[in-house]
C-alpha cells in the first residue's frame, strides 16, 4: 500500500508537470495570438451565436403558426397576428362569414394542446361578415 501511495504521488507530480508545461504553452499562444484576430473571431462567436437563435426562434414561430393554421375555420380569414413570447399571447384579428363561425374558431383554438385560454374580442358583426379579435393565452412551452 506505502508503495502504491509514493507510485501515485510520483505519477501526480509527473501529471502536474506536464499540465504547467501546457499551462505556459497556451498563455505563450494567446500572447503571441494578434489583438485583431482575437477580435474577429469573437465577433465571429458572437455572429454565430445570434445566428443560431434567430433559426431556433424562426423554428418555434414556424411550429405555433403551423398548429394555428391547422386549426383555423375555413370560413376566417386572418388580417393581423401579433405574438409576444414573454407574457405567452398570441393576439389574431380577421374577418368570418358570421358570428357563429367565430365562435367555432375560438373552440376550435382552446383545444390546441398549450392553449390556456381563449378570449374573443372586439366583435363586430357587419352585414355579411364579422371582424374579431382572439387573444389565446399560451404555455411557455407553446412556443418551444
């Protein structure tokens, strides 16, 4: 066991060598490495990061106008859709070919898996059309 114990303190030590002697050979590479090209790779990090959370958030916006989509009366037409991913709303105005038709769209939207709730507003009902407001109070994981 003693013998052991001095094979792995010598084996350390060794290991503790080789990682300053690592150690020394990096901070030479980052010394010698220019200012200039530090700066363009990390803007080139930066660019690469923002461009990866503009495809995933593209994706997710992608996906909930796909479930909206298919769940959308054929007899609405959307004018306007505006989302706010923070407070988990997603607000849909559009015209339909009657009252009775907006209501089928707001059933229609409150069983989507992740819906919460779905509150119809400003509805005017014209002549031969009505316009409307839905607000759909989504989960968070709506989105995702």
């Amino acid at each position: 066991m003693i013998g052991a114990k001095f094979g792995f303190d010598f084996l350390n030590q060794r290991e503790q060598k080789v990682i300053a002697e690592y150690d020394k050979k990096i901070s030479e590479a980052k010394e010698s490495f220019p200012i200039e090209n530090q700066k363009a790779v990390l803007t080139f990090e930066k660019s690469v990061k923002n461009l990866k959370v503009l495809l995933e958030n593209k994706i997710k916006t992608s996906e909930f106008l796909l479930a909206i989509a298919g769940n959308t009366h054929k007899d609405i037409y959307f004018t306007q859709l505006n989302s706010n991913v923070n407070e988990g709303l997603i607000e849909i105005n559009g015209v339909a070919k009657n009252l009775a038709v907006v209501s089928q769209a707001a059933t229609a939207f409150s069983q989507i898996s992740g819906v919460i709730d779905v509150e119809v507003k400003n509805v005017r009902d014209m002549t031969s059309t009505a316009t409307f407001t839905l607000n759909l109070k989504v989960n968070p994981s709506f989105f995702k």
